[in-house]
C-alpha cells in the first residue's frame, strides 16, 4: 500500500545528474514539466484573473451571462484533438453548470470532416479552442473556416503559444474572437502534454468562473495544495507500479473523471510508443464488452468519485475486479480513503480532497498517469522526451493535408 507523503529526492539518479545525461535519456524536459505543476498553475491563474473582466464582457456580449435570456443563450463548443479534446471533456459539467447553457465537446478533427453536420447557420455558437501550439493542421483549419465564412460563431482560444498561427487568427477577428495565451512556461516543449494539459484545464475553470471569480479564488488555494501534496505521492506510487511489468493498462472514471481517464489512457500509450496499450471507460460502461481486455497482466487504475451514487458503482466494480481475480495491479485514486479500498487496492492514493468535487480534480488525477507514462518509457528502453523513435507520432500535429469543402 502507498498511503503517505513522499519527497522527490532521487530526481538525478533517475533522470540523469547534468542537462546533457538528461538529454541523452530523453528527460531533458518532460519529468520537469511535470515537477512544475503547480506552481505555474499560480501564473495561468494570475493571467486569467487579470483579463476577467475583458473576457467576461466579451461572454456576456456572446449571449452568456445573467442577464440573457436561456433560449438566447449560444451552444458552447469545446474544440480541440487529442489532450485539447480531453481538455474540453474534463470541463463539460463545470461549464453547464456554471454558464447555464448547452456545452459540448466536439473534436476539431470531426468539425473539419462534418463541419455542416454539426453548425447550424442559425443559430448562435461559442467555440472555446484549446490548443498548446495553437499550430496543429485540423485546429487552424476549422478556426479560420469558422471565422471567414460564419459569423454566428464567436471564438475564445486559449492556447500556450503566442506566435501560434491560431492566435494570429484571432488577433484578426477581434469583433468576434479573443485569445487568452499562457505564460511560456505551460508551453512543454516534450512530445507528451502533461504540465501544458493541466495548465489549459486550470484556465477553462477559471473561464467557467468569469461570472463568479470569487468562488475560484477561494477554492484555488485547494486545488494548489492538494496538487503539491499529490504530485509527490504519484511520482512514488509511480515509480513502484511501474516495476510491475505489466502489458496494458485500463483506466476507469465517471463523470468528469472518465474525461481523466481518457487522457491518462492517451499519456501512458503516448510516452510508450503503444508498447503498452491503454485504455479507458466509465464504471459501468467497462461490463458491457471492454472488461474482456483486462486480464491478469493489465494494470487496473479507478478514479474515484466524491458523489457517493457514483462511488458504490465505482466500489462494486473494484469489487468484481478482485473477485474475478482481474490485474497485474489494482490502484484506486480517491479524494479520501474511507471504505474498503484499502482492502481491494494494492496501491491507494489518497488525495486528501473529500469536499473537493470532481469537476476540479483533473489537474491532479491525471498526475499518476503522466508519471507512469515516464517511468515505464525508461523501463521500455524509450525516451519520454520523444518516445516515437520512428516518428509515428509528433509534438504538433501539422501535416495533415486539409481539403477544401466540395
């Protein structure tokens, strides 16, 4: 069991002493970015805190706000590919609740093949984008599509990169589109989005707040010590399951949290070229067919709930999982560690969040799969900098063909 706080001593002997041993490995730039969350959260909060207002005036000129009518209100898009996707999924239930309005994650790689099947020239549209390099081919397609030929939807980009060519898109539209760009210290410069994916959620909670910051900024506070104190006990538990040697890995959440386990699906794939396949579901969902991929070499990760409706579902999963004698090993993530996980889980991570709710905790659940992802690239003999040695995958996403609408 793994239970209490650890240190990140030891970061040399495995990750090499001087800048160019870590470069040698390929751990130059990711384990550090993952070390630096969070304390540059405090920066992506101090930039948004700083352009709230701006940004609050442009929402309520979209539509949003107390002051519209509900039918009046404009869909909410969350645009992105990938993590940017992830991104988008993790936030759906904040900003429904918080913005009071239909919110959807749409994938700009769907927008860009079902661009007519999915905007409605009728009706109004506010597409949030998410994008690190705000470079990637599918995201730069749809965003200058959308902004030369629909001028019913208005644009929010939040993006790490300032001379990233969607930000100069928007700078072009300011009628209709801002950009909130992130200090350069959430821009990773490694393959895998880890310190730039935690950084983009922290600014979408922060988007979904405009209306109500005060309620953020006593609640950030939380959320900063819970993911200093998590970000050490994840790095050791880590470093252990790793050892495991297990084949594939499945990851389970529910609610904003299957958002989570999506991403810790695409981190441990990523940073392992696929040499260990992963995947992700809800807790109910993993019954009806995907269950059959877990066997005794998967490692089995479940993200509990706070809602305890969602928790009993989650715990008789877990239940099942261990009757039918199911993973190499079972690790449970909780805001607490009341109950019988400690009885059903090899590994309990225990967030110490009980009255966090789960639409804030991606930020710090996705820390145990960023750091898997590093520590079973090395196991593998990869290099997280850049674990495609083929170059099968890519940092930025940019050379995809784009054909025009026939």
């Amino acid at each position: 069991m793994v239970h209490g706080p650890t240190t990140t001593d030891g970061f040399e002997a495995r990750f090499g002493a001087s800048e160019r041993e870590r470069e040698a490995r390929g751990t130059l730039y990711t384990p550090q970015e993952i070390l630096r969350q969070p304390t540059t959260w405090v920066t992506t909060f101090r930039i948004c805190s700083g352009r709230r207002n701006e940004l609050r005036h442009f929402l309520q000129e979209s539509g949003l706000g107390a002051g519209g009518q509900e039918r009046e209100r404009p869909m909410v898009y969350l645009v992105g590919a990938g993590t940017s996707d992830y991104i988008g999924r993790a936030l759906i239930s904040l900003l429904r609740r918080l913005w009071r309005c239909e919110v959807w994650a749409v994938p700009s790689t769907d927008l860009l093949t079902n661009f007519h099947d999915l905007v409605f020239p009728d009706r109004p549209y506010l597409w949030v984008s998410f994008s690190r390099s705000g470079d990637s081919s599918e995201g730069l397609a749809v965003l200058q599509a959308a902004i030369e030929r629909y001028r019913n939807v208005r644009h929010v980009l939040v993006t790490c990169n300032p001379k990233g060519r969607m930000a100069a898109v928007c700078e072009k539209a300011p009628d209709r589109a801002r950009a909130l760009v992130l200090d350069d210290t959430a821009n990773d410069r490694g393959l895998a989005m880890t310190n730039s994916y935690t950084n983009l959620v922290v600014a979408g909670q922060c988007l979904a707040h405009l209306f109500s910051f005060k309620d953020y900024e006593e609640l950030f506070p939380t959320l900063l010590q819970a993911g200093t104190r998590f970000l050490e006990r994840a790095q050791e538990a880590a470093l252990s399951i790793a050892k495991r040697d297990f084949s594939s890995a499945c990851f389970v959440g529910s609610g904003t949290l299957r958002a989570v386990a999506q991403e810790s699906a695409l981190k441990l794939t990523e940073l392992t070229a696929g040499k260990i396949q992963a995947m992700s579901e809800s807790a109910l969902g993993l019954r009806h067919g995907p269950m059959s991929a877990v066997d005794a070499d998967t490692l089995f990760v479940s993200l509990f709930s706070r809602d305890p409706q969602r928790r009993n579902y989650e715990m008789d999963l877990l239940e099942e999982i261990d009757k039918k004698r199911l993973g190499k090993a079972r690790v449970a993530v909780a805001p607490d560690s009341s109950g019988a996980l400690h009885r059903l889980a090899d590994f309990l991570l225990d967030l110490e969040t009980p009255n966090l709710a789960d639409e804030y905790r991606a930020p710090l659940d996705v820390m145990l799969a960023q750091w898997l992802g590093v520590f079973c690239s090395l196991r593998l003999g990869l290099k997280p900098d850049c674990p495609s040695p083929d170059g099968v995958i890519s940092r930025v996403v940019s050379h995809v063909k784009i054909y025009p609408e026939v």
